[in-house]
C-alpha cells in the first residue's frame, strides 16, 4: 500500500507541501443501427366474357335495422310501404331485414303490442346500395294506471291500497281517499284496501288491464264498531316461511308478508269468521288455508308448514347397448350422479326450479348431445334424451419424471402411431389418452434439464401402458475470469449473489470459477484489502451457456495524511492540541487523545478529496488551555 502525505505548517511556522494523484477515465460509445425492410406486393386483373347474351336480371338491395331493447324489439312487426310494401318479423335480438328491393323511396314502421317506438317510422331511399345504417327504433313498454277512491274520506284517507295479480304495489291513500298505481302493463289486477278500524265494501276487486287507464275502482269504508281483535301464527321452517305473502279473506281482506322467522300478524279485525291462506313461489302449504273465527278474542297459533316444491329431470339413453348403466351426470342448480337402469332411463328427483346441465359418461361410447341445458320451471322435465354410440377402444400412456423440480412442468411430447403434447403436473406426472394400438415415442424436455432416459418406445397392445417414467437432471453452468495484476488479483476474495450465493479465492494467477450454477441472474463483486476494482462489481446472466471472460482490474489504494509543525511557544508548556474542522472557521474537534510533546503531528484520519482546516492550542503546567492560533488549510489529493 502507498501513502500520500500532505504537509503543513501553522503560521506563522514555516509551510510546506507535497501532493500527488492519478486520474482515470473512459468514454465509451455505442451506436445501434435499426435495419428497415419493406414488404411489396403485386396485383393484378382478371377478365373474360360471358357465355350468354341475356341480359343480367336487375340488381336489389336491402334494408335492415334494429329494435332496442329486445324486449320490445323480438318479434316486432316491420312494415315496409312505397316503392314495395312488405312486412316482416324482427328476430329475438330486435334485428330485422328487407331484401331484394329495387332502388326507390321507402318508410319502414314497426309496431308491437304493448310498446310504443321512437321514431314511430323511418323514410329511406335506395340508390345503389344496401341500407344498414341509421334504421333504429327505440321501444318503449306502454304502461296504465289503475285509480279509484275510497269514500268516505274518514275512512279512505290513509288507507293502504295493495295491487296483486299481474304486478304487485302497496300504495296509501290520500287526504281525499283517492288512490293510483301507475306505471302497469297489460294484465289481470287485484285491488284490496285496508285500514284499521274499517271494513271495505267490495272487500277486493279485479281489473283487467288493457291498452287503457282504469279508473273509477272504488271502495266504501265502514268505521267498525266495537273493539277488534287480531290473527296471528308463523310459517315454519323459517325457510319457506320468510317473506311469504299472507292473505286475510271473509269478514275482511287484507294482505301481509311474514318476517324473517315466519312469523305474521292481522290486526284491527272486528269478530266474525275469515279465512287465512299463504302464498311463496316455490312452496306449497299445510294446510294450504285455514279457517278462524275471531269471537271476542284474538285468534293465535294459526300455523302452517311450508315444503319445496321439488321436480324431476328424466330422460331415457338408447339404444340399450350403449344406454344400460352409462353414469349420468347432474350439475347447476344441484350435483348428482346416478345410473341409467337396463333399459338406459335415468331420473333425478327432488330438484328446486333452477337451471341444470345433464351429462351422461361410459367407457367406450360418446353420446350425442354431449351435454344438455334444462330449465325446471314449476314443473317435471321428461324426454332428456341421449344416443350412445359405441367409441373405438383406446388407452394411456403415463408416467412421472422425478425429482418434481425438474418433472413439474416439463414438455412431454408424443410421436408415432399418434402424436401428442402435454405438460407435466406439479408432481412431474403426465398422461396421454384416447390411444389406439400402436408404437409410440415418448420425450420429455424442460429448459435447464437433461433426462434420462432421452426418450422412450411403447407399444400399446389393448392395455393402458403406465410407468413410463423418467429423471431430470438440472443442467448447471459456470461463471469465470481474472483479475489482473496479478499483484492485486491473486488472493482477491470474489463474492457471487442473486441466483445463488457463494465466495471464492482467486488462484495465484487471479483466475476465479464459481461452478454449478443454474441459468439465472448473477453480481460477482471482487475484493482485496488495499484495493479497489474496477468495475466495482458486473451483473452477468447465464442462459444456456457457461460465462467467460468476467474480468475485473485491480488497483492498489493510496494512503493520505497530514503533516502538521510548529514554533515552541515562548511561554512555558506541558503540550499542544491540534483542532481540526472541515468548515473554515469551526466548529473544531480535537485530533489527539493526549497532549502533544513534540512539535509535530501527523493526522492519519484524513480522507481522500477532503479539504481540512486546522488551529493549534498550548496548555501550560496548570492544564489551562491557550486560545486558538491562526488556522491553515489542507487539501488531500484524489485518489
């Protein structure tokens, strides 16, 4: 190791100094050059005469469009008038087309029951081209109201009104008793008021709906006299229970829906008999209605239970051969497995209303369809059917390659009497299927792997052929160069990290290898006390092939101090300190641990590239310390 020294002297001692360094650098410039490539092509023109002198029949065209939404679009009626007049039906997406129309003026109108459309029609001309552009139709649902009153106002005001039937509101009377549901589309009502204290006459009535407002559906209320009572029970389980629709009938009507336990309630009754009946989509009740007499008490305990309705999908599977005991499959709104019996019908039973897929499965037939959707929908579903056709045998291949580190994932690929690709699972197992008699070739690959065997020959002759199986070896690479001099490089500890993690020694030569590497990305750092390297470190990645040629240059470290002196003071002194700052004019820190005896001192603490500023104090035998002297200045070369 060398060191450099830069000397000074503290005014007004005498001043000296010697300073040396050494500079290094590198300029490197690269430029890419992007090639271009143009692509030309050719064309060219074919042409003949026709054959025939008749003249060529005159050209149509067509007009098309569409109706949105499809709601009020599929199965619109699409009239044509004009140079043509033509009707035709819009498709369930809304879409519609006239075809084989000569040019001229034409007006396109749709219409639809129970939907009004925006632009009620459409003028367009042909003029040597097909129209698809700009025929729309927006549908809008036409909607009516039901209104009436309930009279008197005494006992119609804040009444509650309940729509059922076609659709289902709860609405409240106003200060007048006048009642409206809008918003209703075509369709069967029931209207049925209800007020505490008051009885209704009629206690419910129906309307019908269509094309029109209805109105004047009226009610009388009648102040009941005397006090009233109630009507309660619950609906078990809870289930079926929950949110069922509760209706009051006789004496009076009303309609109230369960709480979330099942549990209702009617109140305000005045004595006289009634009727309770319980309603839920997908349910049926026991008893489906009851009977209660409320006589000067409230009735209690008027429960039912609510069941399920379930359904069936059935279905029969021929012929025989092929339909006797295949496994048919049921998933969707519920998952079963059963087997189709001798004569190949099946049946799933206890299904809710849902959407279901019914897949039939046996070895050695395909069936047609694959697969079936089913809609349950209130009702048994029959007639499911499938035909079986019986499938030429075939059979696997499989096996495993071990260890799973290089199996899983691995390429298998098969060639021979077929061909194939699959990827081994994540425990380095694979299969190949559906294969006829035959010989095959079986190879696996994985990048970064070798296997052993390479390949392998199977012969299937009319059984599955297992085990073929195989070993993966990780391929690993090497990573190696020099560091020169050899003064520097040899003994240089040489670190590797990222992928793998290891430390080497360079050989006297300054040649270093790490070994056993898989491909990744890698840092080799280089170090050796008294030097410094360059590059300090290089990132290297190994794809495929060993790396060569990673070399580093080493350079021995300089060594920088300071070299102070001074005059003796002319008093009497036990030492001096010297006080160092690197900011002209302090804050200093002192530099030596015990008071200096000599008229010199030498700071090796310094750092290269540094500029420090020095003062000196004496301290005389009574350890009482002077002020500070003149302060001087050194500048420490780089390096």
């Amino acid at each position: 190791m060398r060191r450099e020294s830069t000397e000074r002297h503290l005014d007004p001692f005498a001043y000296s100094r010697r300073i040396s360094s050494l500079a290094h650098g590198a300029l490197l410039l690269v430029g890419i050059l992007a090639p271009l490539a143009f692509l030309w092509g050719c064309s060219g023109v074919v042409s003949g005469q026709s054959a025939s002198t008749q003249s060529p029949p005159p050209q149509t065209y067509s007009v098309s469009g569409t109706i949105s939404p499809a709601a009020g679009g599929g199965g619109a009626t699409v009239t044509l008038s004009g140079a043509a007049n033509v009707t035709t039906t819009a498709n369930s997406s809304g879409n519609f087309t006239f075809a084989g129309l000569a040019n001229g003026t034409y007006t396109v109108t749709p219409s639809h029951a129970g939907y009004t459309f925006n632009p009620s029609s459409l003028s367009v001309t042909v003029s040597g081209g097909n129209i698809t552009t700009g025929l729309n139709f927006a549908a809008t649902t036409l909607t009516f109201n039901i209104s009436g009153t309930i009279g008197p106002a005494t006992g119609g005001s804040g009444a509650t009104v309940t729509l059922g039937g076609a659709a289902a509101a709860t609405t409240t009377a106003d200060g007048a008793g006048n009642y409206t549901f809008t918003g209703l589309p075509n369709g069967a009502y029931t209207v049925t008021p209800n007020r505490s204290g008051y009885t209704f006459n009629p206690s419910t009535q129906t309307a019908t709906v269509s094309g029109a407002n209805v109105t004047g559906l009226n009610f009388t209320a009648t102040a009941q006299v005397g006090p009233t009572f109630s009507i309660s029970g619950t609906i078990t389980p809870a289930t079926g229970g929950s949110g069922a629709t509760v209706t009051l009938g006789g004496a009076a009507a009303a309609t109230t829906t369960a709480d979330g336990a099942g549990n209702y309630t009617f109140t305000g009754l005045p004595n006289g008999a009634y009727t309770v009946t319980p309603n839920r989509t997908g349910y049926t009740f026991n008893p489906s209605t009851q009977t209660a007499t409320v006589s000067g008490a409230n009735v209690t305990g008027l429960n039912f239970t609510a069941t399920a309705q379930t359904f069936s999908i059935s279905g029969t599977i021929s012929p025989v051969a092929g339909g006797s005991g295949t496994a048919v499959t049921l998933s969707g709104a519920a998952s079963a497995t059963i087997t189709a019996d001798s004569s190949g019908n099946y049946s799933f039973s206890g299904l809710a209303n849902g959407t279901y897929a019914v897949t039939p499965t046996k070895a050695g037939f395909t069936f047609n369809p694959v697969v079936q959707s089913v809609a349950v929908s209130g009702a048994n579903v029959t007639a499911v059917n499938f035909t079986a056709t019986a499938a030429a045998q075939t059979f696997n291949i499989s096996g495993t390659i071990s260890p799973t580190a290089g199996g899983s994932g691995a390429t298998v690929t098969l060639s021979g009497a077929a061909s194939g690709t699959t990827t081994a699972s994540s425990s380095g197992s694979y299969t190949f299927a559906g294969l006829a008699n035959g010989t095959y070739t079986v190879t696996p690959s994985n990048t970064g792997y070798t296997f052993s065997p390479g390949s392998q020959n199977v012969t299937i002759s009319g059984a599955n052929v297992t085990a073929v199986n195989f070993t993966a070896t990780a391929q690993t690479y090497n990573i190696s160069g020099t560091i020169s001099p050899t003064a520097g490089g040899s003994g240089a500890t040489v670190t590797l990290s990222g992928g793998a993690s290891a430390t080497t020694t360079t050989s006297s030569s300054g040649s270093y290898t790490f070994a056993g590497l898989a491909n990744g990305s890698y840092t080799v750092t280089p170090s050796n006390t008294g030097y410094t390297f360059s590059p300090g470190g290089q990132n290297v990645t190994i794809s495929g092939n060993n790396v060569t040629g990673l070399n580093f240059t080493a350079a021995a470290q300089v060594a920088h101090s300071a070299i102070l002196s001074w005059i003796a003071s002319t008093s009497a002194v036990g030492g001096y300190n010297i006080y160092r700052s690197s900011v002209s004019g302090g804050p200093y820190a002192k530099t030596n641990s015990s008071l200096i005896t000599l008229l010199a001192y030498t700071d090796t603490t310094v750092l290269a590239g540094q500029t420090y500023y020095y003062v000196a104090t004496s301290v005389n035998a009574s350890n009482v310390e002077s002020s500070y002297s003149n302060e001087i200045s050194a500048a420490i070369p780089t390096p």
